[in-house]
C-alpha cells in the first residue's frame, strides 16, 4: 500500500454550492496543512526532486544537487547551464519537486508564495496532475506558468474536453499581472462545481463543471499532486539565453485550507 497523506473535505463541504465569483475575503477557510520550507533539508516525506522525461517541461529535469537549494527560508529551484556533459549530455539541468504518491489535494484553497527570477527561455510552473488518472483524461491544473521576461502570469485548465477534443467553451484560461521580481502568491480554489484562480488574491478566472454529453469537461472530483518546478525551454517558451543562466525559483511557502 502506498503511503499518501489525503487531504479531502469532509461530505458536507461536498454539498455546498459555490458560484463562479468567490470572494476570497468573504470566505472562510481554515488551514489544514502548510510547508514553510524552513529546514535545512527538503522533506521526503512530503517531496521528491522530479525525475527526467520526455516532455518538453521535462527535458532538462535533473536530480543533481546543483539545481536545488534550502536558502533563507525558501526552497530555491534552478535552472543551469550543465557543466559536466560527459556524463550527462543534455545542455542544461533544472530542478523540480512534487508531491505525487505522498501528497494529495482535494477541494479547498491552495497558495503558494513564489518569486520567480527572468530569462530567456524560463518557464516557471506551478501546477497539479490527478494522482489516479493518466494525463490529459486525470486533468491538469496550471496554478502558474511564467514565460521569459513577461509581466503577465498564466492560469489554464487542461482535460481531454479541452486538450484532445479540442473544446474551448467554457474558457480554460485566462493571465493576470503579477510583481515582476518580487513574491507573488498563487492561488487556486477547487470546488464541486469549479476552479477558481487568482494571483494575489486578485481573480483571474474560474472553470465551471458544465452539462455536456462531451467526455472529461471536468475531472477535477480525484485526488491531485502538486508540482514546483524551474523549466528551460520548450515549443512553447522559446529557445534558451546561456548568458541569462542561471537563473532561479524561490518558494517561500505552500499553504491549503479548507472551508470552516
């Protein structure tokens, strides 16, 4: 049996009907667990460095202790230029944690504060991936992707509807300003009936459970794993600047409440 810390509101949680323009001020919310990234050592318990694969957020995720750091009470993710090609012969290393198998989320409000460094070809994520379902039919919660220099944050729902049969209706995204080099907290409401998204508490949109004879609108009722990582690269950045590198992550903070 795996071990998993299940993070699940109880019934009656279930049972409250939520509109798609929360109040985050209006609401009240307990806090159930947190991660202060205070030690000198990355908990195990809870997280694990992300492992390489073949995806392009992936590509250069490396388990060296190079791209990670415990500094002044943040958890510090990199993103370097490889200095060892002979062993390893991708051109750049970044680093990555996740909860998956250890940590799972299940409705109620998850923040993190985060200030993200800027270069050419970085992609900053903070996101969640379903703990039972394969991706793209598990879902996949964007909570924050940054790209480059930009002053804009994205915030995006990902799914079978959306990804694969290609349906837009309701919007799956939205962006919102965030405070360039400086912390900035990312949020993220998950209901019955929607997801909620906001950057420093200022909302950016939400994506309602609709009716639709479509397969997957919303598969967002599982248990889902977080992931923090610092990514280099991709279709979707852009090329990568060695002379920006490197070029770094810092997570003050994770915070998941649940509704008194």
């Amino acid at each position: 049996m795996k071990k998993s810390l299940q993070i699940v509101l109880p019934l009656i949680c279930v049972l409250i009907t939520s509109s798609f323009t929360h109040v985050t001020k209006k609401d009240k919310w307990q806090l159930v667990w947190e991660e202060d990234f205070d030690g000198a050592n990355l908990d195990t318990s809870r997280w694990s460095r992300i492992p390489r694969g073949t995806a392009d957020w992936q590509n250069y995720m490396s388990f060296s202790d190079s791209c990670y750091e415990m500094r002044d009470g943040n958890l510090v993710l990199k993103g370097i230029v490889n200095p060892d090609r002979q062993s390893d012969t991708v051109p750049y290393l970044t680093g990555g944690v996740w909860t998956k198998d250890k940590v799972g989320f299940r409705y109620g409000r998850i923040e993190i504060k985060a200030k993200l460094d800027e270069a050419t070809g970085a992609w900053p994520a903070i996101w969640l991936l379903s703990q039972n379902v394969p991706w793209p039919k598990g879902g996949e919660i964007d909570v924050m992707e940054h790209l480059n220099f930009d002053s804009i944050a994205y915030q995006t729902v990902h799914t079978h509807f959306t990804y694969t049969l290609g349906v837009k209706d309701p919007a799956n995204g939205g962006t919102n300003k965030l405070n360039r080099n400086d912390y900035n907290v990312y949020a993220l409401e998950m209901h019955p009936d929607s997801l909620v998204f906001f950057v420093n508490d200022n909302r950016t949109f939400a994506y309602p459970r609709i009716e639709t004879e479509k397969e997957g609108q919303f598969p967002f009722d599982d248990e889902f794993y977080l992931l923090i990582d610092m990514q280099l690269g991709g279709s979707w950045v852009g090329k990568v600047d060695p002379n920006h590198l490197p070029v770094e992550m810092k997570i003050d903070w994770v915070k998941y409440y649940a509704k008194e």
